[in-house]
C-alpha cells in the first residue's frame, strides 16, 4: 500500500468523546479514576465475583462478603460455609467460594497481606487472569491498563480497530495500537455501550452516537455488509420460507408422500423380539 493511500488514524477522542456525552459520564480526560481509586483488594475480589454473572448480583454477593471479611487476612481465615452462603446470589458461588479464599490466603502468605500494584505479579495469583488483574490496575490504583471483557472485545472489532478472536488478543493489540491516555477511559465507557446499545444481538446501529465513527455502523447505513460475519443482518423466518418455497422441485412433504404412494405399503407393526426363557424354566 503506498504511502497516500493509509487509511487515516482512528479517531479515539472522539470517540470517547461521543461515548462521554451520550451516557452523561463527565469529561473522560479529568482523572477520576486515578484520584478517586477504589479499595483494590475488594476490587480484585468484586472482579472473581463478577465473572459470568448480573452486575446486580454481583454488588449484592460483594457488600455481604465485605460487610462480613473486609481485607485479605479475615478472608483467608473465613470459614467456607459461611463466605459460600455470603456470595451465593453469584454464578458458579461454590467454585467462586475457593477461588477468593485462595486468592486471599496468597496476598497474606505471599504478599504481607497487600494487593501488588503490577501486572506481572497480579497474575501469579491463584484464579487471577488478564482481564481481572487490569481492573485492578485501573480501579483499584488508577494506574493506567487495557481490562478487555466481552463488552470491549466485541465493540473494538465492530469498530475496525482490531480484528482479534479472543479477549486476550484484543487486549495484546489495543496495547499496541491505543495511546496510553486513552487506556483507563476505554473499559468503563465500551461496557456501558456494550450493555446498552451495541449489544451482543441487535446492537442499535441508528441511534448510536458514535455510528460514523464504526466501521460496521458505516456498512450498514450503506447497504454494506459488516466486517465481522455475526453483525451481518440475518433473514427472517418469513423471508427464509418464501426462498424455500422458491426452490425449484416439489416441497419436502410433498416429495416424501409421493415416495411414499410409489412403493410398496409399508407395514406399522414391528416384530416383536423372541421372549428369552429363563434358566430353569419349562
């Protein structure tokens, strides 16, 4: 490709922008995040929690748990019927159970009881993996990171700005692509957009305020069809019947009696297996 024809640099301002004034979020750029940080052992635990499971039933598990073990310490010595019947509005609340247990008694033996403040050693957490340890990075410290969950994964390929299949990947290429201003704002605005018009089924491409800006938002305002194969619009029932009603040749019932009526009849009655006598009998 020569060097005139590069398509020009996505425009993350104004995305963000657009993002920020839809949702009544605030000027992303003032940083709140940084300056009003979270407790991050109990972002780190909310995170476990959270993992296929309703923000609602989240937040209720997580103000039980806490109310109950604050801090690591009282967490790795909580007994584990007590935190499973604390967190069970949460999915998976039995597997979760361990999980956060685990995790606590590693900050207490590893770590003196305290959330650690890099990438590389969040992850040697037991049940601790990029997305979770990113969070704690951005909410927790403020400290600037990529957390990539479904919501973003999803939003950053029907942009164009990636084309990633997994989570991971999509985390490893933002990094690569996205100036790191822009890293703590990116997850809480993609996941209220994600939750709220670029849904998984159905996104609401016409009143999305960011639509001019995405690629598949362009494509299909054109009558194009979108990068990503699964945003591509798919035919109703009463479309796909009218084309099956269309193919050439007798319908699929009518060509079964037809067969049916050209052959022999068959009988309904099946035979009957051989009663098997029992050892000893006459």
């Amino acid at each position: 490709m020569s060097k005139g024809s590069r398509s020009p640099p996505f425009d993350w301002e104004g995305l963000l922008d657009g993002l920020a004034r839809f949702y009544h979020t605030g000027d992303w750029r003032r940083p709140y995040l940084r300056d009003h940080a979270e407790d991050p052992f109990q972002v780190l635990i909310g995170t476990i929690l959270s993992q296929r499971t309703r923000d609602e039933a989240t937040d209720v598990a997580s103000a039980r748990l806490f109310a109950r073990f604050p801090d690591p310490v009282a967490l790795a010595d909580a007994p584990p019927k007590e935190v499973l019947a604390l967190i069970r509005p949460v999915g998976f609340y039995r597997t979760k159970t361990r999980a956060i247990r685990a995790c606590a008694r590693a900050l207490v033996e590893e770590f003196g009881g305290k959330v650690p403040r890099s990438l590389e050693e969040l992850r040697r957490l037991p049940w601790v993996g990029a997305k979770t340890a990113n969070c704690v990075l951005v909410f927790g410290f403020g400290i600037p990171a990529v957390p990539v969950d479904t919501h973003v994964h999803r939003i950053a390929n029907r942009l164009g700005v990636v084309s990633t299949r997994t989570p991971e990947e999509t985390e490893q290429r933002l990094r690569e692509v996205l100036d790191p201003r822009f890293w703590i704002p990116l997850n809480p605005l993609l996941v209220q957009h994600g939750q709220n018009l670029c849904r998984p089924r159905g996104p609401k491409c016409d009143i999305c305020p960011v639509r001019a800006l995405c690629a598949t938002g362009r494509a299909l305002s054109e009558g194009r069809p979108p990068p990503r194969a699964d945003d591509r619009p798919r035919p109703r029932r009463a479309a796909r019947g009218a084309r099956r009603e269309a193919r050439p040749g007798p319908p699929r019932r009518a060509a079964r009696r037809a067969r049916r009526s050209a052959g022999p009849p068959r009988s309904r009655t099946r035979a009957r297996p051989a009663r098997h006598r029992r050892a000893g009998s006459r």
